[in-house]
C-alpha cells in the first residue's frame, strides 16, 4: 500500500500545476519493476485519483453534488480511468511476459484505446503532454503527436535501467531533435484582441446573477474596440442570452461585427422541436450578421450529456437540468477571406485526432473555453497544457481564450507568448503582423490591458 501511495505522488506531481515533469521517468522507471497487478491497480487508482481531484469542484460546488457523494464520484472516475490504462497494460504486458521492450507500446496502445472508448473517449492524463515542458524533447510532439511522446518517454525512462547504453540512446535522440528545426504555418497577418470575461461559474449558473455582469461585458466590448483589432474573440457561453436571443438582446455584438469580425460563443437552443436541443455553438459575426457557425462535436460525458445506462444520473447533476446537449456534425472552419481559422470549444482540444482534422483546414486553431468549472486547480493548468500539445502537434498558433483564464497566445513550439492571468477581467492585444521571427515576437506587438 505505502509504494503504490508513494509511487501515485510522483505520477500527480509531474502533471500538476507544478509541472515537476521529471519525477515521471523515475515514476516509470519504478513501475516497471513492479509484477503485482495489485499494485498496478493501486497505483492506478491513487494517481488518479490525486491528479482528477480537481472534479469536485464542479460536482460538488457547481453541480450541487453533496461532498461526500462527489468524493465517491470521483474516486469511481478515478477507477475507470486506473483500470483502463493501467489494468489493460498490465494485462497485456503479463501476455508479453513483462517484456520492458513491449511495455511502451502496451502503454500507449491504452492511452489511445482510452482516449477513443467509451463514449467518444476520455483523453485525460496522457503522459505524452508532459514532452511540451521538456527542453528540446517537445518536438517529439511535432514529429508524430502526443502518443509518440508517451512512448518516448516511457522509452527513455526504462533504457536508463542500462546507463551505458541508455545514456548514449538519450545523447543520440537529442543530438537529433535539436538540429532539427519542425516547420510550421507562418500566422496570419492580423491584430487579435482576445476577451477575458472573468464572470464566476456560480454566475454563470444564476441567470440574474449573469445577466447583472452585461454592463461589464459591453465595456469589455467597446474597450476592445478600441485597440483597433483586425478580429475580436470572446469565451465559450460568454453571454447570459442564448442564440435565440441574439437580435434582441446582443445588438450591440452585431454593430460592432460592422466594424471588425467577432467570434463569441453562445449556447444555442432549438425550441422548434417537441424537446429542448441545446448546444454548445461558436458563432463568426461579421458585418452585422451571423456569417458562420460550429457546433461543438466531442461532448464531455456527464457534463453536457448523460450516456447509456446512466440516465438515472441526470437527477444527480443539477447543474445540467437534466437535458442533453446535441452534438454538432462535425469539425469546420470559418472563413476569413485572407486566413482561416478553426475553433474548438473546450473539451474538445483534449483530442488528438479530432484537433487534427480541424488543424487541416485552419492557418490558426482558436479554443474558446470557460475553466470556472475548475477555478484554478490543477485541472485549468492540465487544460491549457492540452493546448499547447495542440499547438506543437499541428504547427500552428493557437489562441487560448478563457473565461476566467488564463487567456493565451500560444506558438508552435508550445511556448505561451503572452498571457492574460487566471481571475481577471481584460483584454490581450497581440499583433501577428510585428513577430520577428517564425517563433519570437517583438515587445511592441502585444499589448494586455486588465479591468479588474
């Protein structure tokens, strides 16, 4: 029991907001001794649990999920995920007569498989992640995606039980990853102003209390324009009116669509059918009209919809009001004339392969997002880290605009140019038409105002 506890620390501290990365080779190295698949399960279950803890938050201070249930809650998440990545490989490693040269594979053949099933996936914790802090290791990223950094790195955690020859495998590796220089999108010539809202989750779930922040939200609004921008971005759902509602109540959205595109998300609901159909939508905004939209596709279990057999749990969750959301139809782009941009919403840029489709069609990715749901746990910093993998693997910018923050101008390389900081109210002006270089900016191209 104490080296499974012991074992779960290091896992947990590699991918908190600490970021301490390199306790993960010793976690690997250390695990793979083990032959037990109790303590396997052990592990498991208490890495889990520590690095999802943050769940509670928005189970039990936003869903209105008493303490001890959401504690219960996450204890079982945490389980589902231990035995989907660490009982499936250690089953399958056993089957390999726990070869270290075939645990890699088997770790990262369950890192996909889970992150795919059930229910669209759930690609959390994937230790690949952890290559966008490692000096030079994060091309790997660039090279062949998250997955291939998963391996890499369990690689190279148990080639260092041979010194000898794991020492000259790293010198080699690295000696090629940093003269290799990944090519990427130039960005588009423009000036983004990216809006930080910063309203409280628990606002946000009070529709008077949301509505008591629209004054604020149109000085946002006109402040930003202000900065002359060439395309004004606000968070997920960053209004307290629905899509519906648009015309009568976002007027002042419209008319200043006439001057500069907005792309703002809104929660869309069709009251045309026998039901109420919800989604969770990114409209494009430009002269004043609704010129595009997308509707969020990889919906997160049991946050926007309730999967088979479950249904019993929508009397649980009340922060959802019982109703599913409908997913959308699948990954676009919108059309900027001179550029072209994808936007993801939220859980979305946790997945590898969807981010790559719509990375194809895009010059820039732009996630929109609300992260009250996790304050600022260790969940908002793994969030934005998914981000900047998504960056890397598709060689582009990505602008990271979150309701409560951090709001983030990201570069190819992973590295976050400019930040507006978590639990403020601003806006962050960045002009790609003053970058230097393909990966360094000039100090004059940005500029971050925060209204507090």
């Amino acid at each position: 029991m104490i080296r499974p506890l012991l074992l779960s620390l290091l896992f947990y501290a590699s991918f908190s907001k600490w970021s301490l990365w390199p306790l993960i080779f010793v976690f690997f190295y250390l695990l793979s001794q083990d032959k037990s698949f109790k303590a396997w399960i052990l592990t498991g279950i208490f890495s889990c649990f520590f690095s999802l803890f943050w769940v509670r938050i928005s189970v039990h201070d936003y869903g209105g999920v008493p303490l001890p249930l959401a504690l219960l809650l996450v204890f079982l998440l945490a389980s589902f995920v231990a035995v989907m990545q660490f009982g499936i490989t250690y089953i399958l490693w056993r089957f390999f007569k726990f070869s270290l040269i075939a645990l890699p594979f088997l770790w990262t053949f369950s890192e996909i498989f889970r992150s795919l099933f059930p229910y669209g996936g759930f690609p959390w914790l994937i230790v690949g992640e952890l290559s966008v802090d490692i000096p030079i290791f994060y091309k790997v990223l660039s090279l062949g995606g998250v997955y291939l950094g998963t391996f890499a790195i369990i690689s190279l955690a148990l080639v260092l039980r041979k010194p000898l020859i794991g020492g000259l495998i790293l010198a080699l590796a690295l000696a090629g990853l940093y003269l290799w220089t990944p090519p990427f999108k130039k960005p588009p010539p423009v000036k983004v102003s990216l809006v930080q809202t910063n309203v409280p989750e628990e606002d946000k779930l009070n529709t008077e209390a949301f509505y008591r922040h629209l004054p604020r939200l149109w000085v946002l609004l006109e402040e930003t324009l202000k900065e002359n921008p060439d395309l004004i971005v606000f968070p997920e759902s960053a209004f307290p009116f629905r899509f519906p509602y648009l015309m009568e109540e976002g007027q002042r959205l419209l008319e200043a669509s006439k001057k500069v595109p907005i792309i703002v998300g809104l929660v869309d609901v069709d009251f045309s059918s026998e039901r109420v159909e919800p989604k969770n939508s990114v409209f494009l905004l430009k002269g004043g009209k609704v010129q595009d939209r997308y509707d969020k596709v990889k919906l997160l279990p049991f946050g926007e919809f309730v999967p088979f057999p479950f249904g019993f749990a929508k009397e649980i969750f009340g922060a959802i009001a019982g109703i599913d959301f409908v997913k959308g139809k699948g990954p676009k782009c919108f059309d900027l004339g001179l550029y072209r941009i994808s936007t993801p919403i939220c859980f979305e840029v946790s997945h590898f392969f969807f981010i790559r489709s719509m990375g194809e069609c895009s010059d820039m990715v732009v996630v929109l997002t609300n992260d009250g749901w996790f304050r600022d746990s260790d969940g908002t910093f793994q969030h934005m880290r998914q981000a900047r993998v998504r960056a890397v693997e598709n060689r582009l910018y990505l602008l990271w605009v979150n309701n409560t923050g951090p709001t983030a101008v990201i570069s190819p390389e992973g590295k976050i140019l400019k930040s507006l900081p978590y639990g403020v109210s601003g806006i962050l002006t960045f002009d790609f038409r003053k970058l230097r270089t393909s990966s360094t900016i000039a100090s004059t191209s940005l500029e971050a105002s925060t209204l507090r």
